[in-house]
C-alpha cells in the first residue's frame, strides 16, 4: 500500500503541517501577550480557520484544473512564506493578515493530502490508508502543539516563527515527485451524496478541538498545557489508525458513540484547569476520541462520494468548527470565564450522540 507517490505525500504534508503546529497555540499566545488580549488570541485563530475554510471550498476545482503536484506546492508556500514575517511585528492586524494567508495555504495542504490518499490507496483498505495518512500528519501535532509553546517560552517567538516557516518550504523538494494528475471519475455513477449525521458529529468535535488548543494555555499554566497537549497529540493519530483499521473489518459507523462519549468527558475534564492529572488525562481521553472520530466519519462520507470533494467537506467540517469555537468561546469568556465555558463546550459535544444512533440521511455534494 505504501508506494512511492504515497510515501512523497506524506512526506510533504508532514513539513508542511509541523510548521502549522508549531504555531497553532504559539500565535494566539503571541498574539495576547502582544496587548489584544484573549479575543485577540480567538480572533488569530478564528481568522486562519476562516480563510482555511474559503481554500477548501475552492480545492476541488484547483485540482481538477491543475492537478495534485500545483496544488500540494501552492499550500506549502502559503503556509511557509507568510510565517517569515511574524517576528516583524506583533500588531493585530499583521498576526490577521499572516494567519489568513497560512489558512488558505493549511486549507489547500489538507484536502489535496487527504483525497489523494484516497486515490491512491485499494478501495478495501480505503479505512487503514486513510490511518496511516492520519497517523503521519499526525506527527507534526505530537512535536509542534508542545514544542512551539515551550520554544516560545524559552528562546521567544522569533525562531519559532522562522523555523515555522522554513519547514513548508522545504516541503517543496518532496513535491516535485509527486503525480500531476487530476482526480479520477466519482463514485457512485456519478451520484455524489453523503451522510448528514457524520458532518454533524465531527464538527461538533472541532468546536471543542478548536477550542482547546487555543485557550488551554491561557486557562492554566503553558506548562501544564504543553503536557496536555502533548497527551492529545500522542493519542489522536495513534486512534485514527486504529480506528481505520477497525472500520475495514467492522463498520465505521460502530465508532461514532464511544468517540463522542470519550471526547465529551475529556473536553469536561479541562474545566479543571489547575489540576494536572485532570487536565492531561482528559486531553488524553479527547486525544483518542477525536483520532476515531476522524477516520469512522471521513470513511463514512467517502462510501457514496468522489475523494476531492468529500475531502473538501470534510476538512471544511474540521477547520470550520475549529474556528467557529476558537472565536466564539473568545466572545463569551468575559461571561463565562474557562471552567464554564469548557463545561458548556462539552454539553454540545454530547448533545451530538443521539445522531450517531439515527438511520442515515444523506446530502448531495457542492459543485
């Protein structure tokens, strides 16, 4: 399964995602201590899942015009070049203008990654191929959330920020490898619908995702947030293989209630937020939630669609609810403060189960 195209893949999309962690929670950081404060640090990260959003919408006509090679270097120049200039200022404005550019360049890496793993894996093992694609980019997440608050914390942001933006860049060499071709014929005779409820589960759970990387270091110590992140990360990919693997030989669909029932209870757990065994097991617990969650909805919605537009819908799914609970959760603390505001966050997360329960609807694809 694993070929050379694949392989080459994978390994652009890794530069490319490390560099987009490293300052995932970094820029919000940034961005607070810089004098905007806690909905300036929502506002970097709702901006950067916005454009994200609006790229993704957009991908499926740039590979079916240019190809999978145009579009892999395009993304990794977006989300390389405009890091270089973080460390020019820390001004709302210029952190806007960068997070927008390295959104619609995480947008383009993110869908034209996963739906040429798709494509180029066996159709009965779509579920494991879709695993190993999570587990790899997965990896940038294990090293960069932790790693970019603790480099910030201890050399400043400076390197981080170039650092951050070399990685991409050097991305560029793997992509010259990689096969120009545009994606195949659909499935389904051309008939392109998908489930409804799997769209609704997983961006119930990026709400919650989005949340939690923006605004655990600033509940508690960064300290204590790397180590829970660093929990997440090491449990997400590991459950997203596991999950793909499990979903080939069982059905996907048996996953969605015990990954919503874990990343709920770990998403409440955080309302503690000085207390480390609370904090780092529950990211733990949501960490594993969401990797299984990821692979049973994304293998769901490809059963009846063609692999760039469900790639496109459901990465739309995954950053649109990441920046909807990065900037919402950021208007309301004032109100709420954390430990509610997590508690709250939770609540919508399991007010999602009931769907995963419910006999199937479906929902044509944009064109």
């Amino acid at each position: 399964m694993m070929t050379r195209s694949l392989a080459l893949m994978m390994a652009a999309s890794v530069t490319g995602m490390l560099g987009f962690f490293l300052l995932f929670s970094a820029v919000p950081l940034y961005t607070a201590t810089g004098g905007a404060g806690a909905s300036g640090a929502g506002l970097a990260t709702g901006a950067m899942m916005s454009s994200t959003v609006l790229a993704e919408l957009a991908v499926p006509w740039l590979l079916s015009r240019h190809g999978y090679r145009a579009a892999m270097a395009l993304g990794l120049i977006l989300l390389g070049l405009p890091a270089l200039l973080l460390p020019l200022s820390a001004e709302l404005s210029v952190v806007l203008a960068v997070s927008l550019l390295r959104g619609a360049g995480l947008g383009v890496l993110v869908v034209t990654g996963t739906a040429l793993t798709a494509e180029l894996v066996p159709a009965e093992r779509r579920g494991e191929g879709l695993g190993l694609y999570g587990l790899a980019v997965g990896v940038p997440s294990v090293l960069g959330l932790p790693l970019g608050l603790w480099a910030a914390d201890v050399l400043g942001f400076a390197p981080v920020f170039v650092v951050a933006g070399l990685l991409p860049l050097a991305g560029l060499v793997a992509v010259t490898g990689l096969p120009a071709a545009r994606p195949g014929a659909t499935a389904a005779g051309g008939r392109e619908r998908v489930p409804v409820a799997p769209m609704l589960i997983f961006g119930s759970v990026t709400v919650s995702f989005g949340v939690l990387v923006t605004f655990l270091p600033l509940a508690g110590s960064p300290g204590l947030a790397s180590a829970a992140l660093l929990a997440q990360s090491l449990a997400t990919p590991v459950a997203r293989w596991w999950a793909g693997r499990f979903g080939d030989r069982h059905g996907s669909a048996r996953l969605l209630v015990p990954g919503l029932l874990a990343t709920a209870a770990g998403t409440a757990l955080q309302a503690w937020t000085d207390a480390p065994v609370p904090v780092v097991a529950g990211m733990a617990l949501f960490g594993a939630g969401f990797g299984v969650l990821q692979n049973a909805t994304l293998a769901l919605m490809l059963e009846r669609g063609g692999a760039a537009r469900v790639s496109a819908l459901w990465n739309l799914a995954y950053d649109a609810g990441m920046g909807v609970g990065a900037t919402g959760l950021g208007l309301v603390l004032g109100h709420t403060g954390y430990r509610l505001g997590f508690a709250l966050v939770a609540g919508l997360v399991a007010v999602t189960i009931p769907l995963a329960r419910v006999r199937p609807a479906y929902a044509p694809l944009p064109r």
